[in-house]
C-alpha cells in the first residue's frame, strides 16, 4: 500500500499534474496602501481640483491597491504639512516651495524676488534645468518629488493705499509668509514684516495687526484675504511654484509598479495645473475690481527699483544655505542668459 501511495506521487510530479491544495501555498493576497496627502489648498480651487483629478488616477492605475485621502485645507498652515510629511505621517503634500524650504533651505531659491521675468521664462528653467537636480536633491532630506505646481505671481496688497515704491512699505506692517527670504525681501525694501502663519492671517488683517500682505490673486481669494484689503498692487515680485512631493519614508516602502504609478503622467499634469492658475488670473483682478479694491500695476520702471533693493537678498541666499543652494541659483543664472 505504501509503495503504491509513493509511486503515485512520483506520475504525478513526473507529468506536471496539480498536487493536492495541501501541498501548495495559499496565494498571495495584494497589499493595499493608503496616501494621506495634506495641502492647504481649500476645495473648488484650481490646486483642489489638479489633487482629486491625480487621486482618481491613481487609484484607477494602481487597480485599487493606493487608496489616496485628500486633506483639503488642512488647518495649522503649511509648515506643520511639511513636517508631516518628512516624518512619514503624512504620505503626501502639496506645498507652496516656501513652505517646503521650512525642511529643504535650499529650496528658498524659488522664493527669490525678481527671480523669474515671465512664466515662460519660470517654466523653461524649471522644467529643463532644474527639475532633477531638485529631485535629487529632496531625496536626502526625505521627500520624493512628483511635479511642480503653481501659486504664481505674488503681488502686494494693503490698506489705505497701493505699494508703488519701497518706502510705500516703510510706513505699513505686511503679514509674510513664514520664510526668512520674504521677511529678508521687505527688510531689504525697508518694509515691516511680520511672519504670520495662513489660519491666522485673516484675523490679524481684520484687526489691524498688520496692514496687508503678499500674495497671488489666486490664494486672497482662497482665503479671503482681499476682503480686508482696499488696494491691490500687480508688482509679480516673486514667482511662486509649489510641488506635489511624497514622504520618501512611505515611498520606498512601496512595490517598484505603485512607485511608476505614482511618479507617472508627470508632464501632462503639471500642464494641466499652471494652464488652470493661469486662466484665471485676468478673472481674478477683474474680481479684486468688481469688489471696490483699487488695482495698480507697476511700470517696468517701477518694478526695476524693487529688483535692485531686493537683489541683496540673493547675495544673503548664496551666504546662508551654502554650496548646494549657490548651486541651484548659478544654474537659474546661466539658463536666463540662454534664448
């Protein structure tokens, strides 16, 4: 009986028939993932609208395995996302650059004023020239990069008058975002800044704490900071992108198929969002308009004088953040002088 029982066994494994289920492992059951992503982006905004269309794509591509949790206007301001996300608690962050410099100093370069003349400008060095070696350079500090956003042209705007020369701001106290180059900017344009984080900075301006801000028409409608404002200045002092990152924690923990999904269709969506930011741009100051908010827009001459008191913030910039940072403003340099 027992040579009978092992003699089948050997036709068995010789014709490549199936064992019995005992003999074989179980298959497999597919890991899931889940990526909480944080951005103060609120909702029906362009940002929000780029994040739940990347969300649905995701989660198509991945067959269901990355279900992705989107935080929309997430209270406790940027920074704090940032941080989120460096530690892996956060898989994910959509950011204005400024913000992420908060962890990466070296991304204060992108918040330089009078950096960029134009957006064709801004996109052309970004996109060939800068794109890799920020990539690079966010893995060691914990972050993986996927695309570049856009909050885009900051302007200034104020209570009681338009900003037209430095000494405009000399006499006015101006919220600023958290980031020692916007607060060095007006310094260096012998202004008052006063470092104040989002969720606080529609309050401070209803009070009277500070007297205005800067920022893109984009974001003072978000967050409905023009309405404690009366005049809006199109200065475009400082061409702000933003990036969508991953936590590099969670990233690299992840099958090398999620990470292709989650790094594709690159090109086409960071089109797509400055193309919505863009667009909206002329409604927008036609808004600031419709809303009594008095618009002024400088000339190239007036702009040149802001450029030329701001341009020690660049100098500051080389000296603080070191040798990488010098690295990413020479390459910014040496791409504007190509046509």
């Amino acid at each position: 009986m027992k040579r009978s029982i092992l003699c089948l066994f050997f036709v068995l494994l010789a014709t490549g028939l199936a064992l019995p289920a005992f003999a074989q492992d179980a298959p497999k059951k597919e890991e899931k993932f889940v990526l909480n992503l944080g951005t103060i982006a609120p909702p029906a905004t362009p940002w929000s609208n780029q994040l739940n269309s990347m969300a649905k794509r995701i989660e198509k591509e991945s067959g269901g395995r990355i279900e992705v949790r989107l935080f929309l206007g997430t209270a406790g301001g940027e920074t704090s996302i940032v941080r989120q996300a460096r530690r892996g608690e956060l898989q994910g962050a959509a950011v204005s650059l400024g913000a992420l410099a908060s962890a990466v100093p070296e991304m204060n370069v992108f918040e330089l004023p009078y950096l960029f003349d134009s957006f064709t400008e801004a996109d052309r060095i970004i996109d060939n020239h800068l794109y890799g070696p920020v990539k690079t350079l966010l893995a060691t500090y914990g972050f993986e990069l996927y695309l570049f956003g856009e909050n885009g042209y900051r302007n200034f705007a104020a209570k009681g008058k338009c900003v037209r020369t430095p000494a405009d701001l000399a006499t006015l106290q101006m919220r600023v975002q958290e980031s020692w180059v916007h607060e060095e900017m007006y310094r260096a344009l012998s202004g008052n800044p006063v470092r104040i984080a989002v969720p606080e900075t529609l309050p401070a301006l209803q009070t009277g704490n500070v007297n205005g801000f800067d920022n893109t028409p984009l974001f003072a409608f978000a967050a409905s900071w023009y309405q404690a404002v009366d005049h809006w200045t199109i200065s475009d002092h400082i061409y702000q992108p933003a990036a969508v990152v991953y936590s590099k924690k969670w990233f690299d923990t992840l099958p090398p198929d999620l990470q292709k999904v989650l790094l594709d269709n690159q090109k086409p969506e960071t089109d797509n969002g400055r193309k919505m930011v863009r667009a909206l741009n002329p409604l927008l100051i036609n808004n600031l308009r419709a809303a009594k908010i008095t618009v002024c827009e400088l000339t190239a001459e007036e702009k040149a004088v802001f450029a030329k008191d701001s341009k020690k913030v660049h100098t500051l910039f080389r000296q603080r953040v070191g040798k990488k940072g010098a690295e990413l403003l020479d390459i910014i340099e040496k791409a504007k002088k190509e046509k």
